[in-house]
C-alpha cells in the first residue's frame, strides 16, 4: 500500500482542526440562566470583556442561521451585564453572537461599563462600526438585531438615519419604547414646559445627569419626533416588538406596539399570566427568549414555554 507522507497526514490534520474551530461558538455548550442579571458575574471577573459565547471573530455563519446576531442593550446596560441569558442561549443554537457597550462614558471601571448614558446618536455611530466590523469578520451579508428597552432606539436609529437598512435584516425587540416613554409623567411634564416656552429648560434639568439619552427616550422629545417623522419603521425590516403589560418604564406600554407592515406585535402575559416580567426582567425570561428564538427563526418555529416569571430578575 502507498505511504501518504507524514507532512500532508499533519497538514491535514491540522486543516480539519481549524475548519472544525472555526464557529467554535457552536461547538461548546454554555450553561444559560434565566436571569436578567446573570451576566454580571462576568463582568465583575473580567471588566470590559465579552460573555463566553460572544465576540468569536472566527465564528462563520451555518447555513441555517446566516445572520450574525448583534445585541443591543439598554440603558445603564452592557456587552455583559445585559445579556447573561441571551449570549449562552444564541451560541448554542448555532449562531455567531455579538455584543458590544455603546454611550458609555469615558470614566474608570465600573462607570465604564454602564452604557447608554451619552446622546442616541453617538451609540448608533458606535452600534454602526461594530456592525461593519461583524459583517467584515464573518462574511455574512446582513445581521440581526436584538434590543432591549433603548437598544431599539439604536438599533433603529442605524436602520433608518445611517444607512443600516442594508445591513439589517430584523430587528427584535425587547421591552420596546417605540413611541417614547411617560414614564413618571415625564412626557406629559415635557409637552407642558414647551408649550410654556421652557423646553429648553427642561432639556437641560433632565439632561444635567450623566444619563444625557434619558431625555430623549421621553415621548415628544425632539430626537424621537426626528426619528419617527417618517413613519415608526423601516419598510425594508422586519419587526418583532415583546412587551410586558407590567412595564414600568415604558409607559404605556403600548408605545412598543405599534402596528405596521412587516411588524409582529406579542404580549408575553398574552396566554401567560403566571408571567409578571417587568421591565428588566423581560430580558430574562424563558418565555420571551422563545418568541425572540422563533423571530429570529420563523422557518422553524418551536412552542413559547409559558412558566412563573418574576419581576425584575425574570
């Protein structure tokens, strides 16, 4: 019998090993848990990294997810500390995840890694360059967006004022402030101090915290009428909007369902009522994680569990 010689059996032995590392995110297995604020533990060891699962530059898209899923968190959120169930979750159906602290300041750790403080326009430039860098790294041809609470704002800030709608398939949203929040009677407070000629004003009394995106999550702030001029949605999207009836920031929190074209609107207490996820804890439940898996996936659709969800942690 011919000899193969020993530097092409050792070549290709290590080719197979790369080709099999290569998405190594869907070779390991992550343990999720559903709490919202399981991430945490993370970035308490490793300020400012990535949660296992995530930011594998030599992920490559399957055939059966194509589109790399970028996470978009919410206020006071992060990279970690806001996707603790989602990262493990994704990975280990098989996708390339990615997620990225945007509108942070720039101040020591821990303040560091409380995201979404700066102004909305200046987390979607960021949210747009970590797009371009995932799209670069794993040849894929469009991503899909997964917010949380302001993350939609970012998300579809990028869509619809920075030229993101060729890049982004869906956007899944949530806890979704699509028409802004009165949260606190804010936005009532809002339209008053305008029409008494004290807009200004009042920009400023809110914005005078480090939190200077809070002020235009308030329905009838000027970046929202901006956003929202041309209509909530891009046309060329697909739109899934999870809420909460329990949502205590997005006031009402019907203002995250908006009806469209292209656009799927759910409840999680709809067929639930055992779930009693709030705001944060939307973002850590088993039952939303399944309608965002299924939007994620509409071709191959599994049962959304229905279980006892707690406030706050989910």
């Amino acid at each position: 019998m011919r000899r193969v010689p020993v530097p092409f059996v050792v070549a290709f032995v290590l080719a197979a090993l790369w080709i099999g590392a290569a998405g190594s995110a869907h070779a390991q297995r992550y343990p999720v848990v559903y709490n919202f604020f399981s991430g945490i533990p993370s970035e308490l060891v490793e300020p400012g990294g990535s949660l296992p699962g995530s930011n594998d530059w030599s992920c490559r898209p399957s055939a059966e997810h194509p589109n790399p899923v970028v996470l978009a968190h919410g206020t006071g959120g992060g990279a970690q500390t806001n996707w603790g169930v989602y990262v493990p979750l994704l990975a280990n159906e098989g996708y390339c995840v990615y997620a990225l602290t945007y509108g942070a300041h720039a101040l020591p750790w821990p303040l560091s890694a409380i995201g979404g403080m700066r102004p909305m326009e200046q987390s979607g430039s960021e949210l747009a360059a970590f797009v371009d860098r995932v799209l670069a790294a794993t040849g894929a041809a469009k991503v899909d967006i997964v917010g949380h609470s302001q993350g939609n704002f970012i998300g579809n800030y990028y869509v619809k004022r920075l030229g993101g709608a060729d890049k982004v398939d869906k956007l899944v949203g949530l806890a979704p402030p699509r028409l802004g929040t009165n949260a606190g009677g804010l936005g009532a407070a809002a339209a008053f101090a305008a029409r008494l000629g004290a807009g200004p004003a009042f920009d400023m009394a809110v914005g005078a915290t480090m939190c200077h995106a809070c002020r235009q999550l308030i329905a009838g702030s000027p970046f929202l009428e901006a956003l929202n001029a041309d209509g909530v949605y891009h046309p060329d999207i697909t739109y899934t909007n999870i809420a909460t009836r329990l949502d205590e920031a997005v006031i009402p929190y019907t203002a995250g369902l908006v009806p469209g074209p292209n656009v799927t609107n759910v409840v999680v207490q709809d067929g639930c009522a055992q779930d009693y996820s709030e705001h944060a804890g939307i973002a850590g439940t088993a039952r939303a994680a399944g309608f965002v898996m299924n939007a994620l996936d509409p071709a191959h659709p599994r049962p959304v569990p229905c279980q006892f969800a707690a406030p706050f942690t989910g």
